[in-house]
C-alpha cells in the first residue's frame, strides 16, 4: 500500500505541477480526482467484490481517462509530436497487460520500448529513455495489478521529460529568433541613419547649387531644384515624432517599409520619454506586430492595402492598437498565433505574449472579414 500510495503522489505532483490549465480550477481538480480514482481502483473493486472482467474494465477505463486528461492539458504546444509515440505506446500496453498470462507480455512490451526509442530517438531523450526501460521491467517483474500503476507512473513521468524537452527547445528558438529581429532591426534603423546623414552631407552643396541659380536669375530651375530637394528631403525625414526615442525609432523604420510598399499609413503615437517598459522589449513587441501586418498587408491587392496605428498612455496604462487590411483568415488563441506563415509567426506571437506577461499586461487579437486588430494593453 505504502508504494501505490508514493507512485499516486509522484503521479498527482507531476501532473500539478506542469498541466497547463489556463487557471481553470475545476478542470484542474477534475484530472487530480481521476489519478486518485484510478490509484484506488484496485481498492474499489476488492471492496465491492467484482468480478475479472469488471476490474479490466474500470481500470483500462481510468487508464484511457487519465491519460486522455494529461494529453489535452498538459501542453498544446507539443500535443501532436508526443500523440507520435505516446498513443502507440498506451495502446500497446493495454492489449499486452489483457493477454500477459498467454504471450508473455512484459517481454514483448520492453521490446515495444526499445522499437519506440530507435522509431523517435530524436524526440525521445536520455531523461525519457530511463522511464521507458523502468515501465518494461514492470511489466515484466511485477505483479500486473501493480504494473499498472507503475506504468502509468512511468508514462507520465516519460512524457514529462519529453515534453520539457520540447519546450526548451522551443525557448532556444524564440530566443533565436528575437536575436534575429534585433539584428534586423538594427540594420533598418542604420540606413534611415545614413540616409539623413547623407542629407546634411550634402546640405552645403544644395544651398551653394541653389545660390548659383539665384545668381544666375535661373528661377524656374531654381524652383525645379528645390522641388527635387524637398522630395529627397521627405524621403529622409522622421514621420513620427511621439516624443519617445525608441518607439520613434522602431516607427519610423518600419513606415519607412510600408511606404515602399504601397501601403497607406495612418498613425498617432504621443507617448512619453520614459515608458517604464525596457527598450528591447518594447522593441520585439511593437516590431513583431508591424511586421505581421505588413506581412497581411502585402497579400492584398494594393489598393486595400492599410494600416493603422494608435499608441497613447491613458493614466498609468501604455496601450498600442495596430490595425491592418488582411486577405487570409487567421487561426489563433490566447497563447498562440499562426497562420500560413509557418515558425516565425508563431514563434514572434509566442514571444509577444511572453513579454505582454512579463509587465502583467494584455494581448487582444481579433480577425473580422478583411481586417486583423491586435492591441497590448500594459500597466506602469
């Protein structure tokens, strides 16, 4: 009783600890009730005198609940890579336990293991490798009443580790990817810089050009220069002016892309110098989002194409709304973002709802017919 009791705590630890239920409490003691339900099942049937087959049949059935229960609430993320090796695996188990007494289950299922870690060696780690073998030797050396439990255990605990491998990587290339919008950003910020400073470069050869053709009483080329030069000036000048260095920066670069290609920009951004927000995080955030309606905006005919930007502080909130013209109907959540651009949409959504996290603030994503909206909301 003293090792059911520890295998059913290591069982309700690992699931608490790492479901991710949205805060929804109810669901969240619904899976906890079923893993005591199903470490107490033997109990239940001894106590109420059932037959064999009733006890296969409520065990399996727990069984198959609570794994369904980990499988939808532990991680969405990586529910489809682990249904690659862990439904075959479950599967395999419950035929072998019903007919262990004729084939010698256990040896067939440790042979299972091993055909699953050489099928998915990539996916399956040294941390979920160890379970795997340790379920094969339950099923092996102890009694099946027992094994199940201990299987169960292992199972979870393998998808455990499976799992938080999965999401490590998936940090590694978040993070990869940020590294990768900077750098991007960087440059576009670098040539709006050059430009202007090729301007004023050329400043002192514009006015001595324009005092020769006033000399010279050329005033219809002179007015012909100037009109070139207020042109090229305009190409140069800074658009927003929010009074904020960094949202400035990031858009004024990125108008800079709208305007080459061919989208119609309507923006308002009156911010203050200090936003209480850190610059590279303010940068992926804002950045992300431009780009992802510039994105929408080049899959639309040109003369649909817009975008809106709104950024103010209202009392002790800093909020942006973006706006932006959309042909594709786009399939999101509140903790994911994706569309027909696969990685780096999801990816730069992932880290925008993690930095919005970070400042205790709020994501909100809407798609109507022709447009897409996205809004942050963040507190001081």
């Amino acid at each position: 009783m003293f090792i059911r009791s520890l295998l059913l705590f290591l069982l309700i630890y690992s699931f608490a600890r790492n479901t991710n239920l949205d805060k929804n409490i109810r669901i969240y003691v619904i899976g906890i009730v079923l893993m005591v339900l199903c470490g107490i099942t033997k109990e239940i049937i001894v106590f109420l005198n059932m037959d064999y087959w009733y006890y296969n049949f409520l065990i399996y059935g727990f069984q198959g609940l609570i794994i369904s229960t980990y499988l939808i609430f532990y991680n969405n993320d990586v529910f489809i890579e682990q249904l690659r090796w862990f439904v075959p695996l479950v599967l395999s188990y419950i035929f072998i336990v019903l007919y262990k007494p004729y084939v010698g289950g256990g040896i067939i299922f440790a042979f299972i293991c091993l055909w699953i870690i050489l099928l998915f060696h990539k996916n399956v780690t040294k941390r979920t490798f160890v379970p795997l073998i340790l379920m094969s030797l339950s099923m092996i050396f102890v009694e099946a009443s027992n094994s199940l439990l201990i299987a169960i255990v292992m199972m979870v605990i393998a998808f455990d580790q499976y799992a938080s491998s999965k999401e490590s990587e998936s940090y590694r290339n978040m993070e990869l990817f940020q590294r990768k919008l900077l750098s991007h950003q960087y440059a576009e910020i670098k040539d709006i810089y050059m430009n202007m400073r090729g301007w004023r470069h050329d400043y002192h050869n514009h006015l001595q050009t324009m005092k020769a053709y006033l000399s010279m009483n050329e005033l219809k080329e002179l007015d012909e220069y100037l009109f070139k030069v207020e042109k090229d000036l305009d190409a140069v000048d800074n658009l927003v002016k929010s009074g904020n260095v960094m949202m400035d920066a990031i858009l004024n670069s990125k108008i800079s892309i709208m305007k080459r290609n061919n989208i119609e920009v309507d923006f308002k951004a009156v911010l203050p110098e200090d936003l209480k927000i850190n610059d590279v995080d303010l940068c992926v955030m804002v950045s992300n989002l431009l780009e992802n309606a510039i994105e929408a905006c080049i899959q639309v005919p040109v003369e649909g194409r817009f975008i809106r930007i709104y950024a103010d502080v209202y009392g002790s909130q800093f909020y942006i709304s973006i706006q932006n013209s959309s042909k594709e109907n786009l399939d999101f959540n509140a903790r994911n973002y994706i569309s027909n651009k696969r990685g780096e949409h999801g990816f730069g959504m992932k880290r925008v709802q993690l930095l919005v996290d970070k400042y205790n603030g709020f994501l909100n994503l809407q798609n109507e017919p022709g447009i897409f909206a996205s809004e942050i909301t963040i507190p001081f």
